[in-house]
C-alpha cells in the first residue's frame, strides 16, 4: 500500500515537472518570436529611412543636373544627406537611434521643399531676366537668392535643435587648406598642396543647455576610411568613438562659430572625405567635400 502511494506520489511530482518544463520552453520560444519580431520591424523600418534619403538624395541629384551653373545650396544639402546615409548604414538598429535620424530626415524634407521651390523659382526668372538684362546683373541677382536661401536655411535647421536638450551644430564645413609661414592659411581643393584639414561649423544657440565650458568630438575620415588626426578612442557606454580632435568652447547660450584643425601623418590622399560632429555618442552634424 504505502508502495503504491509512493509511485503515486512520484508520478504526480513527476508530472508537475513535465508541465512547468513544457510551460517555460513555450514562454521562453514566445520571448523569443516577439523579441525577433521587435528586431525585424526595426530593421525593416530603418530600410524604409535608408530609402527615403536616397530617394531624397537623387531629386537633389537631378536638381543639380537641371543647373548649368551648379547651385552650391543644393551641393552642400546633397552632401550632408550623404553624410547621413553613411551614417545610418552603420548605426545601431533600436527605435532611440531610428528616432533620430527620422528627425534629421523631417528637418532635412523640409529644408529640400524649400531649396527646391528657390531653384524653381529662379530658373523660371532666369529665364525671364535674359531678355532684358546683361550676364553680369543676371550673377548678381543669382548671387542674393543663394544668400537669402542660405539664411532661410540656417534659421530652418536652428529652429529644428531649438528644443533639443543637447548642443546641435549647423553650417559644418570641411576642406583644405595651405598654411603660409606667416601663419596665413589659403584654401584648397589639391590634395598634394593641403597642409591641414580646417573643420568650421556653427554651434546652435539652445537654451535648454547650460552655459559653461562644452566639447564636441570631430572625427574626419579620409577616403580610405582612416580616421585622420589624433584617432584615438572614447566610450559611452557600449559605442566605441575614434575622433580626430576635442573641439573645446565656453558656450553662453548663444549661436557660436568655430574652427578646428585637423592633421594627418602622411600626405593627404585624393578623394571624398566624411566630416562628422559627435556630441558625446550622438552624432549631430555630418559634411563631406574632395581634394583632387
């Protein structure tokens, strides 16, 4: 008797077992499907932000195209949305990083709808302005768009990191530059003839950051995908960042212009170079140009 209460008492315990295993291997494959599904998502939305910026990318394209004389707002807004997509192509896939670029994405469409309608514009009155006046008063008349357009611009990205509570930069610019003994530097586009890369950008006026000293990390990355200057790394976290230089300022909650210096160990090399700004891991700024 008492065997056969043993036996039955096993065979429940037993039992017992069998469904707990069962129950947790189903929760476990659950978790599972729903964290894989999370991560598809994700990765699927991050190709519909790769697709609109390339989409983006070649109206840019074929404005530029329609240009006899190239508009250099349209160059500059096209290289900064390349610098973006090189950007998201190695980001990290999460809804905090696909959330950014969606935001840098909405500034940037707003900022092409307006560049766009100028450069409709002026072509039309371009045309019109032929018949009556002269090549040189038609370069001029060109010349005061692309500085109200440049303005439109600046205000339009200004007025989209205004209520962010991070520093943001705007106008970011990268190129060669020759560097006279007298300390006088001449801007270039030869590679063999730069001395130096200079990296100039506007940091945005935000009064949601404390005034104080600040910095921000520029990283420059050659055409062979070397990272020039110091390269050397900090870590936020579980992001590693190579830089080139530590852009250090006091920041009085005010819209302040800087420049930084950028060197390389060897001679600089011919092609496309990626200009990025880093606040900490946040990338907030990103610029190319070439040295032929």
């Amino acid at each position: 008797m008492e065997g056969n209460k043993s036996n039955t008492g096993l065979k429940v315990g037993l039992g017992i077992a069998l469904v707990l295993f069962l129950a947790t291997g189903f929760y476990t494959m659950n978790l599972y499907s729903s964290s894989k599904k999370v991560q598809n998502e994700l990765t699927a939305e991050k190709q519909l932000v790769m697709n609109d910026l390339n989409a983006m990318a070649k109206q840019y394209d074929d404005a530029i195209g329609e240009n006899e004389v190239a508009n250099s707002n349209l160059i500059e807004a096209r290289a900064r949305i390349q610098g973006l997509i090189d950007s998201l192509k190695i980001s990290e896939t999460n809804v905090k990083s696909l959330w950014r670029y969606k935001s840098k994405y909405q500034a940037l469409q707003k900022e092409m709808d307006v560049l766009l309608a100028q450069n409709d514009s002026l072509r039309v009155e371009n045309s019109y302005l032929a018949t009556s006046l002269d090549s040189t008063r038609v370069r001029l008349e060109e010349r005061t768009i692309f500085t109200d357009s440049l303005l439109v611009q600046n205000n339009a990205l200004a007025e989209v990191v205004e209520n962010a509570s991070i520093l943001n930069t705007v106008g970011l610019k990268g190129f060669g530059v020759i560097e006279r003994t007298s300390g006088k530097l001449i801007p270039t586009e030869r590679a063999g003839r730069t001395d130096k890369i200079r990296v100039c950008f506007t940091v945005a006026k935000n009064t949601l950051v404390q005034p104080g000293d600040q910095e921000l990390y520029v990283q420059v990355i050659d055409p062979k995908n070397n990272t020039l200057g110091l390269n050397e790394q900090v870590t936020f976290g579980e992001k590693t960042l190579n830089y080139s230089t530590i852009s250090k300022f006091n920041y009085e909650s005010t819209s302040l212009n800087v420049c930084e210096f950028v060197t390389s160990k060897s001679d600089f090399e011919k092609g496309r170079y990626i200009v990025n700004i880093f606040n900490e891991k946040d990338l907030v700024s990103s610029s190319e140009f070439t040295l032929k």
